[in-house]
C-alpha cells in the first residue's frame, strides 16, 4: 500500500505528487489523458507560485511580466509586482515541466481513470490502486466531487441550476452579461508583446485578459456569461482588437465553465480536494494555481501526519483572501452600477489598486 494516490496531473496534482515525495512519501498519480494537457486559462503564473514551483525542482520557461494594468477605453491604470516578475507559460509548456519533475523523481504515472472509489478507516482505493490517502485534483468539473456527494448547486438568476463542463466547441449559454453563469473562452496569437504586464480589458460583456507568453505569442482569455464565439466577443474590446490587427491565431479556441463551483467539504473519509476540485469562484483575480499550490502544500503536510480532519482549516486558512478578494470584485462586476466604476476607481486610487494587486502576487 502507498501513502497517497493522486488523482489528475494537473498544476495542483502534479504539485501534490511532487511535494509527496520530496517529503519522502510513496505517490502514484493517475491521469486517463496523454501529456501535454491544455487548458483554457489565462496562463500567467503569480512570483509567489514561480518561486514555489523552482523549490519544488520544476524548471519553468516563459516570458516574465512586471504587473497588471486595467483598462476599459477610457481609463488605463498600471499595478507593478514589488516582489518580483510573474511568469507567462503556456499550459502545456507548464505540464511538460511538471511532468518531467515527476519522472526526475521516479513518480509513477498511471495512464488510467480513477473510476469507483472505496475507503474505510485505514485505506482508500481507485483505479486498482490502494493508498492510505487519495487526493482529488481532477478539475473544475471534479468526477471525484460529484462521486462523494461533495458537489453543491450554484444559484443563478432566481434558480438551482447544476454545473456543466464547457467543451471547447461550445458557447457561453445566453445569460447577461452582469450576474450570469461566467465561463472562459481562450486563444493564442503570434504578435510580439507590446508591454510588460498582463492586460485586462474591461467591457460591459465581460474581461479579456492578454497574457505574454513569449517573445512572439500572447494568450487571450475572455471571462463572459454572454452568448457568442471568441471572435464577437473581441467586438467588444476595440482596443484589444487594434492591438491584434494582422496578428495570425496560433491556436483553436477553448473553452472553461462554468467557473463558480460550490463545494460543501473539502474532504470524505480519506479523500481530500485540492486545485479546482476543491471549489472555484471565477478567474477574475487569476490566481487559481497560486491558491493550489499553497493548498497542495497543507494536502501533503496533512497526510504526513496522519491527520485528514485538519485539512478542511488548513485550506480555508490559506485561501481566505483570495477567495475574498476575487468574491468581492465579482459582486461589484455583477452590479450594473457598479461595473463600469471599477476601472475608473483604480485609475482615481492607484496605490490602492497597487496594494491588492501585490497582495494578490
């Protein structure tokens, strides 16, 4: 029997597995897809989690960013890191060095689906696997989740309405703009970064977030609850849309949501749930793999010592404030007197929106 299995290769997964053995624990990670997976993110990478990932080993290449600037057309505001530059990776470029941490460290990848899982009081197996401990870094859309009956409605627009993962083909469903079900729609160009900090375009149909990610490509991102494709949401950003004037897609379009994922506990028996799995509540402050990591840090230190029923504090602990701050400014953003102040508000307090943006980093 191994002391912890883990559930999905992910950045929270693959975080778990590595910190698990370099803390002298036996870890397999099961995962049913083939390396590199993608994922529809913003793929900029928080100093505090670039600097977690090189003491846990990960070698990581990408284009540094210094900050973050608002923007909504009429008001630009710039936040830059006291601490030190973020990082810009493509997510399969943070997968293959994930991945090959994990090989460096002799951890077994499974090529497998978890399927049933069964516990009792000293052990928990799945996938033909037994462990003392199983942690489930399987995505937004958490099949472990549902599974253990730890998955909770959302409540949208004066209705219970059950969280559905968005394929890469599909299209935001015809909510508001304001207060709907938020989703993330994300593409590649081959232009050369025109600044040094991460972008947020802000519009009344939602964000849109430009990532540098090297020399010659940016990521784009857009969080929206608006029906339509990647290209009619550019529509409305025309900054953003001058800016990429010319500049070839590199990749197709994908698709994340909905974002907001309720969870009632963060553990059952011997199941513990890091990274998305553990609950979500919307990419708007980008700091999703800084919170799993931080999270997959007090997973590990629980299952080393034995003690499950401390992870439920531990991982409130450590999140407390950015799920705070990312629940805040989404209510202002779902409040139509609200949203079009918010850029302006930092423009008028910068050292204001300075002071969350590094606290955030």
């Amino acid at each position: 029997m191994i002391d912890l299995l883990v559930a999905g290769s992910g950045p929270a997964g693959a975080a778990t597995a590595i910190r698990a053995a370099l803390a002298g624990l036996s870890v397999v990670v099961v995962e049913p897809r083939s390396a590199p997976i993608d994922k529809a993110c913003g793929e900029g990478i928080a100093h505090s989690a670039v600097s977690y990932l090189e003491r846990l080993g990960v070698e990581l290449s990408g284009r540094p960013f210094h900050g973050i600037r608002y923007l909504d057309g009429r008001h630009s505001v710039d936040a830059r890191f006291a601490a030190g530059p973020g990082l810009g990776v493509r997510r399969t470029t943070l997968h293959a060095a994930l991945m090959s941490r994990l090989a460096a460290l002799d951890v077994r990848v499974l090529r497998a689906r978890v399927g049933p899982i069964t516990q009792n009081t000293t052990s928990v197996t799945a996938a033909g696997v037994t462990a003392r401990y199983l942690a489930a870094a399987d995505g937004l859309h958490s099949p472990i989740r549902r599974q253990l009956g730890l998955h909770s409605p959302i409540r949208q627009l004066g209705r219970w309405q059950p969280s559905q993962p968005l394929s890469r083909s599909s299209s935001p469903a015809p909510h508001g703009a304001a207060g709907g079900v938020r989703r993330g729609l994300r593409q590649h160009f081959a232009v050369s970064p025109w600044t040094d900090l991460v972008e947020v375009y802000w519009s009344k149909l939602g964000e849109a977030y430009v990532t540098p990610v090297a020399d010659d490509l940016v990521g784009v991102a857009v969080l929206t609850s608006a029906r339509g494709t990647f290209d009619s949401h550019l529509d409305a950003f025309p900054l953003l849309k001058r800016r990429l004037r010319g500049a070839v897609a590199a990749s197709a379009v994908m698709g994340a949501g909905p974002l907001r994922q309720r969870v009632s506990a963060r553990t059952a028996g011997r199941v513990l749930l890091v990274g998305d799995a553990a609950g979500y509540v919307d990419a708007l402050t980008g700091e999703g793999i800084a919170v799993a990591l931080r999270t997959s840090a007090e997973l590990v230190d629980c299952v080393r010592a034995d003690r499950p029923q401390d992870y439920e504090a531990a991982w409130r602990r450590v999140s407390w404030e950015c799920r705070l701050l990312t629940a805040s400014l989404l209510w202002a953003r779902n409040r139509p007197v609200l949203a079009p102040r918010i850029v302006p508000a930092a423009a008028a307090l910068p050292s204001v929106y300075r002071t969350i943006v590094n606290r955030l980093s």
